[in-house]
C-alpha cells in the first residue's frame, strides 16, 4: 500500500502493478475519498477493503480527517464503527469546490 500523491490517489500493489486504487483530493484538514476501484481479476479478494482500512490508518495517524465521498468508503466506515470519529464534511456546503477543510 502507498499513497501516490503526485496522482492524488491511495494505491495497493502486487508486485510493482497497481490492482487498485482509491483517488481523494487532498484539503486542509481532512482527506476526501472520492472514487475506489479495484482492477478486473482482483476483485472479490479483499484487496479495497484492505486498501481501505490502510488508507483510514495512514489518515488516523497523520491527525486528519476523511470525507468518505466514495460509497465504498462510506460502507468500510459505517460497517467499522471504530473509524466514525474520523469522519468530517466540513464547515460549509462546497468545501470541497473550494479546498476548504
């Protein structure tokens, strides 16, 4: 797992190719997740849910926020409760037009 952020995206590997990513944009405060995607012939395999979990660690531990745009995301999130208190939307409705955290 790495956070490529010269693409602005979360990325799992095997072996040097990436088989799925999960794109954000970055903001003040917080991390919105916009869009996950796992390549064809490795779904099914736990790879997003890993990805994910990672990406919500590595959030944690640099003291930001997440914004779960992403449905996947948001479903990690709500089916592991322990990661809630990372959750912001913001102060303001189009935060994330502006990158405003």
């Amino acid at each position: 797992m790495r956070d490529n952020r010269e693409k602005g995206r979360f990325e799992a590997t095997v072996g040097r190719k990436v088989v799925a990513f999960a794109e954000y944009r970055a903001l003040r405060q917080r991390i919105a997740v916009i869009h996950t995607e796992v390549a064809p012939g490795y779904a099914g395999r736990g790879i997003g849910r890993r990805l994910v979990q990672w990406l919500l660690d590595d959030i944690r531990a640099r003291g930001l926020k997440v914004t779960p745009i992403c449905p996947f995301t948001a479903a990690y999130i709500e089916r592991h409760p322990a990661y809630a208190d990372l959750v912001s939307w913001g102060r303001k409705t189009g935060d994330l037009r502006r990158g405003q955290s």
